[in-house]
C-alpha cells in the first residue's frame, strides 16, 4: 500500500495526502494491478497505513451494505451534526431547516444521499428526528411539491392546526394574507400561484363548507382601518380614543428609508407613528419559550429584538412596544405604557 501510495504521487494522481479519499476510487487498484487487494475494501486498506485519519464516508465508494447498518447511518448523523457546529452552519438544531442538498455536496455524501435517502435531505433529517418537522418547513422542497393537492392541503392544515394551534373556528381571527406575507411567506407566495392571492380559496380546500369568503376579509376597526389581526384591532381603536394623529402602517406600505437599521441592513416599517414622534410596534408572536424550538419563532424574536434595540435608540422618536400581555386585564399594560404620553 505504501508503494501504491508512492506510485499515486509519482505519476500526478493526487498532489497532497488529503487527496487520497476524494480521488481514490477502485479504477486505480486495477490500473496498477491491485485488484486482489479490493477484497479487502478501499476504506479499510489506506486505514491500515493511517489508522482513524478517515472516516469510512470520506471515500467515494464505501460498499453496497455499509449504509444499510443503521449504526453507520447514526455514526454520520452524529459527525454531521458536529461538522456543522464546527463550521458554524448552525447553532442549534432548527438552523437544519436552512440548509439544502448542497451540504450534503460540501461534506462528500451525495451518493450516501442519493442512494439511502432518494436525493432528499428532509428523508435524511426526518430519518433522525422523526415528526419533529414538516417538508415544507425545509428551505427547500422537492420539485413539483406544491403542485400535488393534498401536499397543500396538508401543509396548511399542519400550519394551522400543529404550529399555530389553532382550533378550526380561530382560523378566520389569525390566518390572513397579510398575515402570511408578514411571518409565512413561503406559504403567500403558494397562495399568489394557486389561488390567485385569496386565502379563503385555499382554506376552504382543507375545510371545506365551513367558512365564507366573507369571513376571511381584513379585520376593519371602527374608523374604517384594515388590521391584520383582532389584537391589532383592539390597540388601533385604543389609540384613536386616546391620541389626534394615528397613523397605521400594514405590511405593503413604503417606509421611504425612514427606518432603516443600518447595522444590519434592514428597513423597518412600525406599525404605527403616533402624534409624529412616537413609534409603537406590537409583537404578536413573542413568545421567548418558542425561542431554539422553532425556527421561525426563533427568527421573528431574533428580528424584534434588533427592531427593539434600533428604535430605542432614535433621539427624534419615542418608543413603546407592545406584547400579547399587554391586552391583558382590559389592556393594562397598554395603558401603562401610553400614560406619560396621554393628556
């Protein structure tokens, strides 16, 4: 084996002793007349001349069985998993949902992939954590995903019902189009392809006859606002009780670079501008024990606390934000918070 090695090098076939797993294929044993040696196996001849510098996954070729032992399969997930953290391609174990088959090309294990898995990295994941996610919470789905009927019809029903926990007659009060376009936009940009924009359409596929297009509208306070939620409703209504100028922001509205963080390069639009000097955002979706549980949670609270920090500290503007608890008790804390501001 040394003297093969030796020959590698002499005639150009590999350059550097790290070559050796990505190049070195069974081709080469039997262009220089070593095909007995095969019985043996790729990986565990050039382990025997540096023992535990591989692992048996580095090589291009490990053998037909090797990825049908479960305890192989294990092995990788666990090395993976560590490779990951190393390179700091995750932090914890939703980041996965943000990673695509080009993890799979950067660590060799396409045909592993390929030939265990069918090319799917969610099979993969879910072999290893199983029912911990859904298909379609993945980066990517697989081609022509979206196009199967009972694909989508599941995957709302699993928004609704499992990641929102959402009884089927609360429905209509939190799934919007906004609403979608504000914190699921995958799942708005499905609507615009398949239902012409209109959420109604595709809830009545997953229930049907159970609810009305006219169900499914903007929520509108009493001065005529269209809101994208009833908590918005009841904090809007609060502040024209209570304030002259009320002006409200829904998610289309152009903040002309008004706000924009840039730190991180991110343009902000509030909610809400009161009396033109005080910014009011209300986070609907803070919940800090979905925080490394769920990824979108996770990347909502992560977004709110770099909002949070921006506006609190614009000297021209004061700042209040508002949370679910706040609504409380007949808006407690709402009140609270607006008291130094209200004549």
């Amino acid at each position: 084996m040394l003297y093969f090695i030796d020959l590698l090098f002499k005639d150009g076939v590999i350059n550097d002793f790290e070559d050796i797993p990505k190049i070195i294929r069974q081709r080469h044993f039997k262009k220089y007349k070593l095909t007995t040696f095969l019985k043996y196996g790729v990986y565990n001849l050039f382990n025997m001349v540096c023992p535990n510098k591989w692992y048996k996954w580095d090589f291009c070729s490990v053998g037909n069985s090797f990825w049908t032992e479960k305890n192989n399969l294990k092995d990788l997930y666990n090395w993976l998993l560590n490779k990951l953290n190393e390179d700091k391609l995750i932090y914890c174990l939703d980041d996965i949902l943000g990673l695509d088959q080009s993890i799979f090309t950067r660590y060799n294990l396409n045909g592993m992939l390929a030939g265990t898995f069918n090319y799917s990295p969610f099979n993969f994941w879910n072999y290893f954590n199983p029912g911990v996610w859904f298909e379609w919470e993945f980066k990517n789905t697989p081609k022509n995903y979206w196009s199967n009927y009972n694909n989508r019809k599941n995957a709302l029903k699993q928004l609704c019902e499992i990641k929102l926990s959402l009884k089927v007659d609360e429905i209509p009060n939190y799934i919007s189009y906004p609403f979608l376009v504000k914190y699921y936009h995958k799942f708005s940009l499905i609507c615009d392809q398949y239902y012409n924009s209109n959420i109604f359409k595709w809830v009545d596929e997953c229930y049907p006859y159970i609810f009305r297009q006219s169900d499914f509208k903007h929520i509108i306070s009493i001065d005529g606002t269209k809101l994208d939620s009833i908590d918005e409703k009841i904090i809007h209504e609060f502040l024209i009780n209570n304030f002259k100028k009320v002006k409200y922001y829904d998610n289309n509205t152009n903040n002309d670079n008004k706000w924009v963080n840039y730190n991180t390069n991110e343009k902000y639009v509030a909610d809400w501008l009161v009396n033109n000097n005080i910014i009011v955002e209300y986070f609907g979706w803070y919940n800090m024990f979905s925080y490394n549980k769920n990824k979108i949670f996770t990347d909502y609270i992560n977004k709110a606390n770099r909002k949070i920090e921006y506006y609190s500290n614009l000297s021209n503007y004061n700042f209040i934000a508002l949370y679910p608890y706040d609504l409380n008790s007949s808006l407690l804390g709402v009140k609270e918070k607006f008291f130094p501001y209200m004549n």
